[in-house]
C-alpha cells in the first residue's frame, strides 16, 4: 500500500529549483502547499518526511498536514558544511562547533531531527561519477555523534561506498539516495539498522527527457538496483522515498514504488523500513 513518501521537498516543484524557490522566498506560499498535501491525501498518503528547506516550507506544511490526515516530520532547514554541497537549500556551518548550535537552535525552532548534507550528487552524465567527493570520516562520525547527543535522528543525503560506509559505522539513521556503494556499506548499513531510502525516482524519471545521457541513467539506476537486491537479500531495511519536488519528481509522483518493485523489493520489505523511519523520525 502506498502511504509514505520519506523523502520530499516541499518547497520544490519537480521543475526549476530556483524558480520554485522564489515562490517562497519573501513568504511561503500556503497556497501550494495545501494543493500538494491535498494531492497526496487523495492518493492515500499519511505519512511524508521532508529533507527540509531554509525558507520555512518544510515547516509550515507540517502544522498544515493534520487537516489532510498527514503525519509530517522535518529537520527545517539540512545542515551543510561551507564550500559544500547543500548550500542552495540548507545552512551552513563552518566547523562542529558552529553545527551543534544549529542543531541545538534547530531542535528549539521544532526540528524533527537533523538532515546533514555529506556528499555531492551523481553526475547523471557519467555513472560512477559524482558532483563532489564525501565529507572526511571523521566529521562525518563527530556531525552524527553531536546530533545523537541532542536526542535528534539523523538523516544523510550521501553518495559513495566510503563516505555511506562512515555513516553508517557512525550509526545515521538513514541514508539518502546512497549511489555507488559495495558490498562493505551495505553491510555496515545492515549491522547499524540504518535505513536505506534511494529515492529511484530521481534517476529513473529522467530516461527519455533529452537532458541527460539515457544511457548513464539506466546504467546508474542498475548499479543501485542491484546494491538494493543485495541489501535486501542481507535483511537490510528500505524505505520508499521520491525526492518529490526534484527534477521531474513532482509532487505524489507514483514512481517510486514502481521502481522499487521492478527491483524486487517486496511489499514486506518496504513496511519495516517504513515502520522504522516512523519510529526513528
């Protein structure tokens, strides 16, 4: 049954990213989000976790989801190290010491938990590529630790076997996106009980748009497929979440599942890893 999307973006709309944003940018505008809660009311959806948005959004749609029957969790705003990917929708922070005291202002302001930015994108141009590196173990364990210490969850956008194994070593709660990885981060996803949402969507809606290389995205989104065969075949949890709001996500996009289910992930599956995000996020 499809009633969880964990991971959209409210304040996106599936097309350009900075002109979605400029509907919001000197006041958000409730009129979209009513639309797209309605729309996701009307598919059957009662749960959505956002990936957060500096502008507010995230967090005026969760005090407007209860009339739709939605449960809605946010960090507000994702957390970015400066000169890193993230700082087009998120805040920056220069060091730890600088990003404990947002997640501490955060958590104050109502943040569900805490989403830290730790890698760049895939270059959907060139599968095995990606946009940017991972940010170094070490602060990835030391951004987890002071998160988990202010008693928030912790959601990573991340990319790359090394940089998810980190992670994953350092207890993250969930992993988003998650490309590229071997078998020694699936692993150490599967023994810390991290949740795995891969968000297909945002590889699989692009074949045949005429942006990117069809092939590279059918070659990524294979090498993803079957990394979540792998998981899932190790007892790993998955959970479904469409990145809505990225390009050509939009809002209650059905994808998602489809995908999944194309890759085998069974029914079965994708409810612990949901019933786990509720629990956790």
């Amino acid at each position: 049954m499809k009633n969880a999307d964990c991971h959209i973006h409210m304040v996106l709309d599936g097309q350009y990213w900075k002109a979605a944003i400029e509907d919001h940018a000197h006041r958000v505008n409730e009129t979209l989000c009513h639309a797209r809660l309605a729309r996701y009311q009307a598919l059957g959806y009662t749960y959505l976790r956002d990936g957060g948005d500096r502008w507010g959004v995230g967090a005026r749609a969760k005090a407007l989801a209860p009339a739709y029957g939605i449960t809605y969790r946010t960090p507000l705003a994702p957390l970015c190290l400066a000169g890193h990917y993230g700082k087009f929708i998120g805040l920056t922070y220069e060091n730890p010491t600088e990003f404990a005291k947002l997640v501490v202002r955060q958590r104050r302001e109502g943040a569900d938990f805490v989403k830290i930015m730790i890698s760049g994108l895939m270059d959907f141009d060139c599968c095995g590529r990606l946009t940017e590196e991972g940010l170094p173990p070490t602060l990835i364990q030391e951004l987890v630790h002071i998160a988990h210490e202010e008693g928030q969850a912790v959601m990573a956008h991340g990319n790359g076997a090394r940089t998810v194994e980190a992670a994953a070593l350092a207890g993250v709660d969930s992993i988003e996106h998650g490309a590229y990885l071997d078998r020694d981060a699936l692993e150490a996803m599967k023994n810390a009980g991290t949740v795995w949402v891969p968000t297909l969507s945002t590889v699989g809606n692009l074949k045949g748009k005429g942006r990117f290389d069809d092939e590279q995205t059918q070659k990524i989104l294979e090498s993803t497929t079957r990394n979540l065969q792998c998981f899932a075949a190790m007892g790993g949890l998955i959970a479904p979440g469409s990145d809505a709001g990225a390009w050509q996500v939009p809002h209650g996009c059905e994808t998602e599942y489809d995908l999944l289910q194309q890759a085998g992930i069974d029914q079965q599956t994708l409810e612990a890893g949901t019933k786990r995000i509720m629990e956790t996020f």
